[in-house]
C-alpha cells in the first residue's frame, strides 16, 4: 500500500506503508520517474530515478513548502500503524 499525502502540478508525494521504521521521507512519483526525499531532520534528497535537475530543485522546493504537512501525516500514519 502506497498511501498518497498530496498531489502537486502532477507530482504525487507518497509513503510506502512497509518503509515506516526508517526517519521520515516522501516519495514522489510523475510518470516514470520517481525519487525520495528525506523530510527529517532536514530536507535532502535521498534517491532520483530519472528526474532531471530543474525538477528535483521544483519537487524539494514543494518539500519545503509542505513540510510541516508531510511531517504530520508521516507520523499520524505510522503511529496508528503501529497500534494495530
């Protein structure tokens, strides 16, 4: 399961639900290509496949922009993960 957090200009950031014992990330996917970022302690990145540099610079621009979102459903999600 690959739950989506937001879409942005076609990007979809994701986790992969099996991924939540690593420090916080977000994939992102646009046709295909896809990379990762992490999100904490701070934003780098982490993985490209196939993205070109002025995307990469589009897409973690987005990451900053939404960290705090993407912070909050990592842990929202992984927490209640666990507890089942």
């Amino acid at each position: 399961m690959s739950p989506t957090v937001i879409i942005l200009e076609g990007y979809r950031f994701f986790f992969f639900s099996e991924e939540g014992n690593e420090r916080p990330h977000i994939h992102v996917k646009k046709e295909n290509r896809l990379c990762k970022f992490w999100i904490s302690p701070k934003i780098k990145l982490a993985k490209n496949t196939r993205f070109k540099d002025f995307e990469l610079k589009r897409i973690e621009a987005f990451v900053l922009e939404n960290q705090k979102i993407l912070l909050r459903r990592w842990y929202e999600y992984f927490h209640t993960r666990r507890k089942i």
